[in-house]
C-alpha cells in the first residue's frame, strides 16, 4: 500500500511539472495554430488527471488514519 501511495505522489509532482511546461509554452510566442490547441487540450486533460489523483491520494491517506 505504502509503494502505491508513493507512485501516486510521484505521479501527482510528474503531472505537476509537465503543466507549469505546457502552461509557459502556451504563452510564449514560438507555439501558434494547432500546436496550440493541442497543448490546451493536453493541459486540460492533465489536470483532470491531478485532480483524480489528488483526491485518490487523499483517501488512501484517510483510510490509513482508520
């Protein structure tokens, strides 16, 4: 249980990272078109992705507090 938690939390700072990329290449000027809007779509697809992870993490550390 403890090595899914870890992979969850190393997941979790992953898809972290990747986002804060994703976000600075969407403002710079080198991306324009359909590389944009796919990095926009990209974006919101890993943020849905954290977001299930962080509240999977949560409950995982919830039960372990039982």
């Amino acid at each position: 249980m403890i090595m899914i938690y870890s992979i969850i939390e190393l997941s979790i700072l992953i898809i972290c990272l990747l986002l804060i990329f994703f976000m600075f290449l969407q403002t710079s000027k080198l991306v324009k078109g359909n590389i944009q809007f796919f990095l926009e779509k990209l974006t919101f697809i890993l943020s849905l992705i954290l977001i299930i992870l962080i509240i999977i993490s949560n409950n995982i550390k919830r039960i372990w507090q039982i």
